[in-house]
C-alpha cells in the first residue's frame, strides 16, 4: 500500500489515470501528447511506480470539470492550455514552463485567475455587494508554485509586462501594550558597573566549539504567487520536515564509499 500507480487510458490518447496502490478511483491525470516515452522514463527510473493499461474507462479530461469527478490534479503539457476551460483550477504548479513565449504564461494564468462569481458574474465575492460566507477568499484564492525559482521569475515579469500588479502590501495596524505584570516584581537587568571600562579591562578568546555541527538543509524550496481578493502577492515556502537517522540505521552507512562518493561529488561540481 501507499504507491502509485499509473494506467493508460487505451481509449482516450494521451492519457494516463493516476490512482494510490489499492484504491479503486483516480485521483489524478497526466494529461500529454507523448505517453509511450513518458512511460519508457517511468520504467528506466526504477521508482516503483508500477504501469498498467485501463481498457474499461473513459476520458477522464473530458469529465474534469464534472460535480462528480474524483480528479483532483492534472498534470500535462500545454495541449490543454488551448480551447479549454474550467472552473474547478485553484492551484498552478510550473514544471517546466516559462522559457518561450509570455503570450502562453498570461494564457496559462488566465486557465486559473478567472472563475464563475455568484450569479455567473465573473467576479470574486470581495467585488459583490452584500454578506458572503466566511472564508469564501480562500476558495477564491489562485496559487502559483514552481519547482524552479527561474521560472517563478520569469512569469512574475511577464505578469508585470501585462499590468498585473506584483507585491500588493495592505498595511495591518498593531497595537503594542507593556505588560506591567512584573513591574514590581524585583526583577534584575544585568549590566557593566557605570565605573567599569569593559573594552578596555576584559578580553574575549574565541575558541572552536564542539558542540557546533554543520546543518546542511536539503529540502527544496518553492516560490509561490497567490492570486486572491487583495491581488496578487508573492511567498516562500519550504518543504519537508526534519527526519532524524537512528543511530541503528547509522550503522549500516558504508561510510568509506559515502566519503568517496562525496569527493566525487566535489569534483563534479568543482567545490573547493
């Protein structure tokens, strides 16, 4: 239990239902126009992604946008960036994208910043008149991630060269009050005696300090743009959790081949 399995849609080309091991529904669809290779690279990856044929359903693309439909992520290439529409995108993520044309950028933000509004106005809740149920925003909210700072970049520019607003700042008043709980408590502040020359009388050696260890944080790191009722605005986030090794797993580490392995690394990468 717990992986992934793909299955390609034999009546429907270019696409390939995603399904968790054991689950009888599809969660997601990769939607592109050459699957035959794609699945040679699944296959030479050796993931443990297993690859099976689905002779029995239909289009899933087709039933995207269905009140019904148990798709929750579509993963493809620009072939569907055209002629199509939906009302259901709330997250983009750019997998490789933002290297050509901004025409298609634009295009590609426009899939997903627009939707249907109350009344099929087009307009998010915070344009309406009227009282709207709480935390609508969210569900009104664009978010834009990419797996490459470049590309995140490069489609804020072109965001930019359209006029859309970048970096949208609401300022948030907050009011600072003293806690005057331990005002007569007693408490101390230490400090240097007024009569006392701290430069000039006390030296300070600094010595290695063993109990410093190196943190190196390997986890990626993701730019995101949020398109919501107050614009569009920019963030950062990072992903993973920290996982520490035991001490019995440690102890299974060839570490002669680790160290070779990083010097190999060193000198692919020319590090000093």
């Amino acid at each position: 239990g717990g992986g992934l399995n793909l299955w390609g849609i034999r009546g429907s080309a270019g696409e390939i239902g995603l399904k968790a091991s054991g689950a009888e529904e599809y969660f997601g669809l990769i939607y592109i126009g050459d699957t035959s290779t794609f699945k040679k690279l699944v296959e030479e990856d050796d993931s443990g992604i297993t690859l099976e044929e689905d002779a029995v359903t239909g289009s899933l693309f087709d039933g995207i946008s269905e009140p019904d439909t148990s798709i929750d992520v579509l993963i493809g290439a620009k072939k569907f960036m055209e002629g199509w529409n939906s009302w259901r995108v709330s997250n983009m993520g750019l997998l490789n994208i933002g290297r050509k044309e901004g025409s298609e950028i634009i295009q590609l933000f426009g899939r997903g910043v627009r939707l249907r509004g109350k009344g099929f106005s087009l307009k998010r809740s915070s344009a309406l008149d009227g009282k709207h149920p709480d935390h609508r925003g969210l569900l009104e909210t664009l978010n834009i991630f990419a797996v490459r700072a470049n590309y995140m970049s490069q489609f804020r520019e072109y965001l930019e060269k359209e006029g859309v607003e970048i970096e949208g700042y609401v300022e948030l008043p907050l009011f600072i009050w003293a806690n005057e709980k331990f005002l007569n408590k007693g408490l101390v502040v230490p400090r240097v005696p007024e009569d006392r020359n701290f430069e000039a009388e006390s030296d300070i050696l600094l010595e290695p300090e063993t109990r410093v260890h190196v943190h190196v944080d390997m986890s990626m790191k993701v730019q995101a743009i949020e398109s919501g009722s107050e614009g569009v605005t920019v963030v950062d986030v990072r992903a993973g959790r920290e996982r520490p090794i035991l001490d019995e797993s440690l102890e299974l580490v060839d570490w002669e081949k680790a160290y070779l392995d990083l010097l190999e690394y060193k000198e692919r990468k020319g590090l000093i």
